[in-house]
C-alpha cells in the first residue's frame, strides 16, 4: 500500500472551525507527513474549488506520483450529505456524481475506490451505492452512523492509515480505529453488496406489486 496509493485529503471547514482551528484534515496531514504516508491536502470552500480538488490537483498528484488516490473527505455532513464552508450542502446523489470519473479511471486500471467519510452521519454516504443501477461508485466506505467528535475521527483515521499502509488487512485496521477512538459507531461498507441489497429489494417491491395487481384483476374478474 505505501508504495501504491496516497490519501487525497478534502477538508471543507465551518468558518467557526476555522477561526478556532479545528481542522481534522489538516491534523491528519500533519500526522500523515510524520508517518510518511504520501497525502495531499485540499482546502475547499466552494463547489468550484471542491471540483479543482477532484478533478485538476487530483489528477495531477495521480500523474506525479504514479499513485491511486483514497478520498478522505473532512467536513460537517448529515444523513442527506455533506456541507462545504459556504453553507452548501453536496447530497449525496451529487457527490456520487462528481466522484464517478474518479472511480471510471480507477477501474481502467482495474483499481477501486476507498472513500473515508470523517464526517458526521458519514455512513449514509453507502447511499451512492443505491442512486444508479449497474453503477459502483466505490469498492468500501468508512464512515461513522452518528455525530462524532473531530477528536474521535482524528484519532480514528490517523490510526486506520497508520495500519494500513503497513499492510494490515482492512477489515483489523478497520476494528482498531474504533478501539484507538473509543467509537463503535464507524462502519464499513461494500459497495458492491450495497448495490447488491438495494437491486434486491426494488425487485423485490416490483414483484410484490405485480402481485398485487395480479390479485386486483382476478378479484375484478370474480365480481364481473
């Protein structure tokens, strides 16, 4: 891992988090660079700049290092996605789409996308998994089901890049960050039983209503 990907670091801070220097993503680079994982720091304020850090510096740290990215996104979030500093809020339909080239070139290379929510309600963003049939947009999403303190998610994640890129399997970096933060509310997610679950159930309600409707004709056809 240390030699293959790096951590593309996207902080969007509140203006109260930035006049009190809470910074989670700007911790987490500092103790990147002491680990010496290889990371790049992004510092968004906008759609437009959330969108150079996707796509142009993104790309250009890509093509600089010979590396593939992990998306580490720091910001405020809900259960209906994410909030940039100026109070704009990224749904996750809209996130699932921005990260879409990003995930289409990985696979190129018959690479996969590990996105990292340090957020709250980070877990919900499993949900691009289940906004486009036949479409993946990661292979695992880590991510907290709750509110949680920056103290926990700096703790958390500084702990699962500190494993994992010595090689630890991602499932025990995974159970060590929540012992390391004393948080049990991070999950993992795959996208791809994700997808699975959520293609299931809407056959699942299609079949039932075609039922449904199998059993209002007959009854009508009973009366008639």
């Amino acid at each position: 891992m240390r030699d293959k990907a790096f951590v593309h670091i996207i902080e969007s801070p509140s203006d109260e988090d930035i006049l009190y220097e809470r910074t989670e993503g700007s911790s987490l680079a500092s103790a990147l660079n002491l680990a010496e994982i290889p990371h790049c720091y992004n510092l968004v304020t906008t759609e437009n700049s959330l969108q150079i850090a996707l796509y142009d510096r993104l790309f250009c740290e890509i093509e600089k290092t010979g590396r593939f990215p992990i998306l580490h996104f720091s910001m405020h979030g809900n259960t209906g996605g994410i909030g940039l500093t100026n109070n704009r809020v990224i749904a996750w339909d809209e996130l699932c789409r921005l990260i879409m080239p990003i995930q289409q070139l990985l696979q190129e290379s018959s690479l996969d996308l590990l996105i990292c929510m340090s957020s709250c309600h980070g877990s919900f963003g499993s949900r691009m998994a289940q906004i486009k049939q036949g479409y993946i947009p990661f292979q695992f999403l880590i991510g907290n089901i709750d509110s949680v303190p920056w103290s926990d998610a700096a703790v958390a994640y500084i702990t699962f890049y500190h494993l994992l890129f010595k090689n630890i399997a991602l499932e025990s970096c995974y159970e060590n960050m929540k012992l390391a933060s004393g948080n049990n509310k991070f999950e993992i997610h795959n996208g791809k039983q994700v997808h699975l679950n959520w293609t299931n159930y809407n056959k699942q309600i299609q079949q039932n209503l075609a039922r449904q409707v199998a059993q209002k004709i007959k009854q009508r056809q009973i009366i008639f």
